[in-house]
C-alpha cells in the first residue's frame, strides 16, 4: 500500500492519458465488433482494474483490442445470440489461466525482436493513416476501419482521399490544433518546467477540443460538430435502466460447438496478442522490468471471465495504450530513478 501512495505522482497523470487513450478505442472497437457500446466500457473496465491488479506488468494496459475485431465480429454471427458469445468468452478466459498453469507464456521468449519492431511500426503507420480521414471530420465508414479492404468497397488510401471532399472545418482545426498542442507537450521547454511537465498533454487536447466545439465555433463562424462526429457513452436515466445494460451469459449454450470454436479461436489469439504486447511494452520500458509471462495469462484469463460474466468483449494487452503508459511515465521519472532501478535489476540477474 505504501509503494503506491509513493509513486501516485507519477501514476496518476498517467492515468489520465491512458484514459483519454483507451476510452474511444473501447467505444470504436465495440461499434466495428457489432456489440453495444456498454461492453467496451465493461471490458476496459475489466482489463484495467481486474487483469491491472493481478498482472505482474508495472506498464501494460488491457481493454479490448483491434486485433479482436473482425474474430468477435465473426464469433458472434456464428454463435447467433450474445448471451453465447459471452459464455465463449468467459470459456476463453477459463483456456487463458490453464495456458498460464501450464507455462505456455514460453513462446514469447521465441518470437525475434524483427518481429516486435515490425509489429510496432505496422500498428503506427495503421493507427496515423486510419486516423487522417477522421482528422479532417470525415467519419462515414466505422465498420471495417482496421482493415485494409472496407466494407463500403473503398480502401485505406482511396478514403483518404475522398475525405478531402468532406472536411469540416470545425473538426480539421480542432485536429491540427491538437496535433500541434502534443507536439508542444514533447518539447525541452516543457519538460524542463517541473509544474507542466505534470499536466498531460492529451488532457489539454480534450480540453482544447471542447473548448473550440463549445464556446469558440460560433464566434468564429465554423459550424458545431454534429453528434456522429462526438464521442456517444450510453446514458441511464435511472437506476434500473443503467442495470438493464448489462448482458450475462447463457449457460445452456455450453455444449454448442460453435461456442467452444469460438472460445479456443478467442483464447489464443488473445493470448499470442498479450505475449506479443507485453514483449514490446518490456522493451520501452526505461526501467527494464520484466514481465512474468505465466502469471500475465492467467491475469488476462480471469479479466476475460470477469468481463465476459459482466457482458464485455474479450481483452487483451493493447500496445497503444501501453505505449502511451510509457511515455507518460518516461516524463515523469527522474534519471536517477531509472538508473536506480536498472542497478537493481542487473543486479539481480547477476546473483
């Protein structure tokens, strides 16, 4: 309990940046998976608090993942009722934690480091060029947005360049402001200030942002962004609408094949997704720690039963928003810190 009061100054502006990042990633990848938008909550949820307590990871983030996409997608059309799906999900935790019992987290030991690099730099270059027609307001197509071919038959590049003939003025100066507003955050002048340094910039961004949508469009005679451009939660007007959102499973669909299909399909390629992830988290890591590769199966095993029982979509360790952990921690540690904690470590591999 100590060791977290300790380091609550540094966690808890990170805190606040994987927040902002994982919130619409939870939203958008609930809307492409065919779910509700409650079950991305439910999942980050679970991934953040259950898998964050029980893994052994001081910087990897969980919550429902790109990856996962188009096999929830697929899982719960073969399935043909939620109530199943999530039964496959809670099974493909129950898969995770044997996985974990039986030192499977092994095979990450075997993947090359070319491997890691290139999967960093592929999700970069993804994330940036899905990301441009949404930057200038541009947000017709959701669905099939992680892949290369979309389902309204257009592809990465050529909805690029049809969203030029839709930009929202609101929406592109609300983008390039924020683009501009983090590249600012990540200059020497404001890592040398001890007060900002403090304050996340992705936080400023989302300030910016509402401020310009809310206050400043009129003024400046730019259109208010419309709904479908905002970022839509599910809203309870009483207590007993807000627990009518949540979707249990259905265990009379156990002995359905489709559901332990799904559940297998489900189970490992979550698992190779967290191995991989949590490989490339260890290698940002500035203070080299290592994570327990057993122990974080069967972590991400008991958030897939949690989320599942709870109506989630299934989780795994999500690079971006581990990433970004990293860099919010990398500003506010110390040299001293990191060459405090990287003596420690060398110096127990050495006993």
């Amino acid at each position: 309990m100590t060791a977290i009061f300790k380091s609550i100054g540094k966690d808890l502006p990170a805190s606040l940046v994987v927040t902002l990042v994982a919130l619409p990633l939870c939203l958008g990848i609930a809307l492409a998976s065919g779910a509700t938008l409650f079950s991305g909550i439910i999942a980050g949820i679970a991934g953040g608090i259950v898998t964050g307590l029980l893994s052994g990871s001081q910087l990897s983030v969980s919550g429902p993942a790109a990856g996962l996409t188009t096999i929830v997608a697929l899982a719960i059309t073969r399935v043909q009722a939620y109530e199943a799906f999530l039964l496959a999900v809670m099974l493909a935790g129950t898969i995770q934690i044997v996985l974990g019992f039986v030192k499977a987290g092994i095979i990450g030991d075997y993947v090359p480091n070319s491997v890691i690099k290139g999967m960093m730099a592929a999700i970069g270059i993804i994330l940036i060029m899905k990301q441009l027609p949404h930057l200038i307001g541009y947000d017709a197509n959701f669905e099939g947005d992680e892949n290369f071919l979309q389902p309204n038959q257009e592809n990465t590049f050529t909805a690029i360049g049809n969203a030029i003939d839709y930009i929202t003025p609101t929406a592109a100066i609300t983008g390039i402001l924020s683009i501009a507003l983090l590249r600012f955050w990540e200059t020497s002048f404001i890592k040398k200030n001890q007060l900002l340094k403090l304050i996340p910039g992705p936080l400023l961004a989302v300030i910016a942002g509402v401020v310009i949508n809310q206050w400043l469009a009129a003024p400046l005679h730019l259109e208010v962004l419309e709904k479908k451009h905002l970022v839509t939660l599910p809203v309870a007007d009483s207590l007993t609408s807000f627990f009518s959102f949540f979707v249990f499973p259905d265990w009379q669909y156990i002995t359905k094949q489709e559901v332990w299909i799904s559940a297998g399909t489900i189970a490992v390629v979550a698992s190779l997704e967290t191995l991989l992830g949590i490989e490339a988290v260890d290698k940002l890591d500035p203070l080299k720690r290592i994570t327990p590769t057993n122990r974080e199966l069967k972590a991400q095993g008991i958030g897939n039963m949690v989320s599942g029982f709870f109506g989630g979509l299934p989780i795994t360790s999500v690079v971006v928003r581990s990433s970004a952990n990293v860099s919010a921690q990398i500003i506010n540690h110390t040299p001293w810190d990191i060459l405090t904690t990287q003596r420690n470590f060398y110096s127990r591999i050495t006993q």
